[in-house]
C-alpha cells in the first residue's frame, strides 16, 4: 500500500495538545512540573479514533512519506448567511502546527504509520467550510 486517504467527519478541536504546565503531585508526595491534558481534548480525541478505526491498515507505511492534512471548522455563529455557504481561510486560533501534531502522534499511536519523524513533505491548510472535516492524505514517497 503507497497511500491512506481519510475523510473524517468531525469538527476539528479548537483546543490542541498543547495544554498549560501545571504543579502536579507524584506517588511519594514530591511536587513537579509536568503537563496536564484538557478534558475536552481527550474526548475529542477519542471520537477521532473512534471514527478512523476501521481505517487502520494491515501495515503502517514505512519510508519517506508526504502528508496533507486539511482541517475544515465550521463558521461562527456571527459570520453572514452568504458567507456561510462557501469556505474561506481561517487564520485564527488553534495554530496550525499544534493541530497537525495531534493528528500525527495519533495516527502513529493507532499504525497508520511507523513514526511521526517519516514525514518528509507536508501540505497542510485550515479553512471555514459548511462541511466541518478533517481530510488526511498519506502518500509513501518512493
């Protein structure tokens, strides 16, 4: 298999796997600063993987691989009608680098492939669209 392509049918996460550093408590009572992932990430999360599941190939790709990922929001509530019926950039909140990298350390924690560090090329794009998706293309370059 030279390619993955998936059509997801989700509203991509505003919140990403970035989360604030917190004090946290360890077994013996020491404190230390670690992260602390958002509720709200880790149920979406969940509903990622519940919807690529069926997905998951009998081997991950292996090798250089190029990936495009586009990530559709849905618009806000105060865009106009007219608007809303076509899509536009988003150049707003959340970064496009810390979505892309959920995706990828999910998709490699799943099989679709080896190693998040095999991605040689990227295309990567975050849009309004009346189709809220997330659309991921993997191709192995050979």
């Amino acid at each position: 298999m030279n390619s993955i392509l998936l059509n997801v049918n989700i509203i991509p996460t505003r919140t990403t796997h970035q989360s604030a550093l917190r004090i946290l408590k360890g077994k013996g009572g020491k404190m230390f600063v670690g992260k602390y992932q958002k509720s709200e990430f880790r149920a979406w999360l969940e509903e990622f993987k519940l919807k690529i599941k069926k997905s998951v190939p009998t081997e991950p790709l292996a090798g250089p691989i190029e990936a495009e990922i586009e990530f559709y929001f849905p618009y806000n509530k105060s865009a106009s009608d007219k608007l809303k019926e076509t899509e536009s950039w988003k150049v707003t909140r959340p970064d496009l680098d810390n979505m892309e990298k959920s995706i990828f350390d999910c998709l490699t924690d799943m099989g679709f492939i080896e190693d998040d560090s095999l991605i040689c090329r990227k295309i990567s794009i975050k849009r309004y669209s009346p189709k809220p998706r997330i659309f991921i293309k993997l191709t192995k370059i050979t």
